[in-house]
C-alpha cells in the first residue's frame, strides 16, 4: 500500500463496531502510530474503554492481553498529568 493513512479512517470506523474488531482496529492504527509516525491522541483513551469485566470471558482475551500490554509497554504512552 503506496499510502497506508489512508486506513485511518477505516480503523476508526472499525473501533464503532465493538469486540474483537475494536481491538483489532486498535492494533491497526498502533501499527500506523509506529511506523508512520500517525498522531492519533484518543488511542489510549480508546483502548481504557475497553477494559471491562466482560473482556474475561471472551474467547480472545489471550489476544487482548497480549495487544495490551504490547500497547502498554511501548514508549508511547502519555506521562500522567
């Protein structure tokens, strides 16, 4: 793909829809955030509204964690103010 911001406004359309493909939605536009430099400051606020009690019993929790704490771990992540 010659333009790959041009999926951001698919990843966010993606986000609406809810449940695995919010997360994987997510994990698109942290793609994007990484290695084409995209400013996207609702990431992190979007990916805490996903933490729920109901993410426990899904069949891809495992996914999810793993995704949160690649989210979680990256340097990315704005300092508390």
């Amino acid at each position: 793909m010659s333009k790959p911001t041009l999926m951001i406004d698919f990843l966010t359309a993606a986000y609406e829809i809810g449940g695995a493909i919010s997360l994987l939605a997510l994990n698109g536009l942290f793609y994007l955030i990484h290695h084409h430099n995209l400013e996207y400051p609702d990431f992190y606020k979007k990916l805490y509204s996903l933490l729920e009690p109901s993410v426990l019993h899904v069949k891809y929790r495992a996914r999810f964690f793993h995704l949160l704490d690649l989210f979680l771990s990256s340097r990315s992540v704005p300092a508390p103010t």
